[in-house]
C-alpha cells in the first residue's frame, strides 16, 4: 500500500475508534441505567425502557459509524494528498537528480515544518552537487585545453629526433624539459584550484606576515634578478585557514608582482593589516597602466597579464584564479585595482580571530 492509503486508514480507523468509543460512552453512562422494559406511569405519561432506546438507537448508531467511515475515508485521502504533497514535489526533484538534472530546485513555500526543512537541505545538497559537478568539468576543460599544446609540442620534438637520426638531440632535451616542467607546473595549478574550490583543507591559526615572509624569501632571487625591490611593512594579522592554501595565495600575488613589474628598477609593496573584523593583506606593484575592463577579467583561468596566454612567457595563467578561489574558499574577497601610475594593488581581506 502507498503511504498516502496508509494514512487515509490510520485516519478512518481513528474516527471509528473515536465514534465507538462515544457509542460505549453513551452505554456506559446512559443507557445502562434505563429499565429494560417501557414503564407508565398513572397519569398515563410513557417512559420508553432500554429494549426501547436499543431498538431505535442502535440502527441509526449504525448509520452514524458509516458515515464516519466514508468521511473519514474521503478526508482522509485528501488530507494524506495534502501533506504529502511537499514529499511529491522532492522525489520529483531526486528523480530528475537522478536523471543528471542538477539546476533544479524545490523551493518549498509554507510555514517552517519537517518537509520544508527537508526541502530546503535538499536544494543545499543540490547547490553543492552543482557546484562540485560544475568545478570538475571545469578543471576537465581547462586541463584538456591547456595540456594540448605542450603534449603537442612534445610529439613534434620528438618526430622531428626520430626522422633525423644524426641531429643533436641536446636542444630537444632541454626543450622537451621545458616543456615537461610548464606542463607538471600547469597540472599542479589545476590540482590547487580544485582543491580550493572543493573546500577539503583543515583550518588553523595563520600569522599573514609570517606567510609574507617566507614567500619574498622564496621569490627574492627572482625578484633582483629582474631588477624590482621589495618593500614589507604592516602589523600582526591572525586568520583562520590552511597555512599551504594561504602561502600559496601571497606566492600568487608577490610573484605576479615581480613578473608583471617594470624591467628595471620596478617596486612591490607587501602590507598586512587589521581592519575591524578582518584582516588583510595588500600586494602593490609598479608596472604597465591597465584599462579597469581588463582588471575585472584577470581572476578567470589563463588570462595573464595585459594579453591572453603567451605561451613564451613564465606561469600558466592560473595565478590570479586559484587566488580567487582560495580565498572565497576561506570566506573572505579579493579586491584589484589598477594604479593611475601603472600597476595594480590588489588587496586580500579574510576574516580575523
């Protein structure tokens, strides 16, 4: 039996159960007390006896309890549609879930209950299902499109060696490394991201100019090998968040303000600071002026610099992207802004502890 005609005889056999037990309640209290037979008195008055009152209340007793039966069978049924409908609108959804459907939603209207609490855990689930769905075609996509061109690269070296059995191969080799290295760099980027937006880290107390530090050690070669100068200022700021997740995203911001900086005597700002109940850290640089419409763009994946991808030039073009995904990861926002003199300033607020 469905549920609905489960609850249409629970419903029906309460009402019987309540119209016999008035019935008894009658008997108990009444009619047990009546004289069996009928009594006349002198003045010719009729009092009917028990045998008397059965005959004529037990039939329509009778009636009463089937007209409780077919109301309560009939409101029943449309009392068991009537709540269960919520439950029919999510095994619609879960079914076209099932079917690959992810953009739908329930959207249950009403009072606050169990079905529009169920409803509404089953719209998050969806979201998040959406979501996770959506980042792995994504990275699908992205890893496709970008590891095409150096396997590609990688076929030709190696066709060009195999059909020219006396060519020096040593150019291919430190070619084919090159090639190797931007392509293991690109599938660990795309790794980073993922994990970002997948939200599986564990959190714990980070130090941001601890982070600083030991990322402008880590890019100080590059940094005066192209000739830009660091400057690091700024007060203690603690936030909640995966130490590698945050190193990773100051790496981000410093290395782009090296490679992006101007060729000779560049300068890069690293700030960290408190504001209210946040807490923040700001990269600034010098370098080429930027347009604001081209700003906006640079957190998509494989946008670089003022053009898209130079597939000459250092990075994958995913640096500003997994930046923006780590942060939203750790509830906060990135902010950039181009400088009148050239540059950006982009600024990362999370919240404090």
């Amino acid at each position: 039996m469905s549920v609905r005609l489960k609850l249409t005889l629970s419903y029906a056999g309460f009402l019987m159960l309540a119209g016999v037990l008035l019935l008894a309640v009658v008997w108990v209290f009444l009619l047990r007390y009546v004289p069996p037979e009928a009594v006349y008195a002198q003045s010719g008055h009729f009092s009917p006896g028990r045998d008397d009152l059965l005959k004529e209340f037990v039939p329509r007793a009778g009636w009463a309890l089937f007209a409780l039966l077919v109301c309560g069978l009939g409101g029943g049924w449309l009392l068991a549609g009537r709540m269960l409908a919520p439950l029919n609108r999510i095994t619609a959804a879960t079914r076209l879930a099932a079917a690959g459907s992810l953009s739908h939603r329930i959207q249950l209207e009403g009072h606050e209950d169990e079905f529009r609490e169920l409803a509404d855990a089953f719209d998050a689930m969806l979201a998040r299902l959406e979501s996770q769905v959506g980042e792995q075609r994504r990275f699908a996509a992205n890893a496709s499109h970008e590891l095409r061109t150096p396997l590609a690269i990688s076929r030709t070296i190696l066709d060009v060696a195999r059909k020219d059995p006396e060519r020096d191969v040593r150019a291919d080799i430190e070619r084919l490394h090159t090639v190797n290295a931007r392509a293991i760099a690109l599938t660990e980027a795309l790794l980073l991201l993922s994990r970002a937006d997948q939200r599986t880290f564990d959190r714990e107390q980070v130090g941001l100019p601890l982070m600083v530090d030991e990322a402008v050690e880590t890019l100080l070669p590059l940094a005066e090998k192209r000739g830009v100068a660091l400057h690091i200022s700024g007060e203690s700021a603690v936030c909640s968040g995966s130490p590698a997740l945050l190193l990773q995203v100051i790496t981000n911001l410093v290395h782009n303000a090296i490679v992006h900086n101007l060729s000779e005597g560049g300068h890069t700002w690293i700030t960290t600071g408190v504001r209210e109940s946040s807490v923040f850290v700001a990269v600034e640089n010098t370098g080429d002026v930027m347009p604001p419409e081209l700003v906006a763009t640079l957190t998509e994946p494989f946008q670089r610099g003022t053009n898209r991808i130079h597939r000459n030039q250092a990075g994958v073009g995913l640096g500003l992207a997994i930046v923006n995904s780590v942060v939203q990861a750790h509830d906060g926002a990135l902010h950039i802004t181009p400088r009148n003199a050239g540059g950006l300033v982009v600024v990362v607020e999370l919240p404090g502890t």
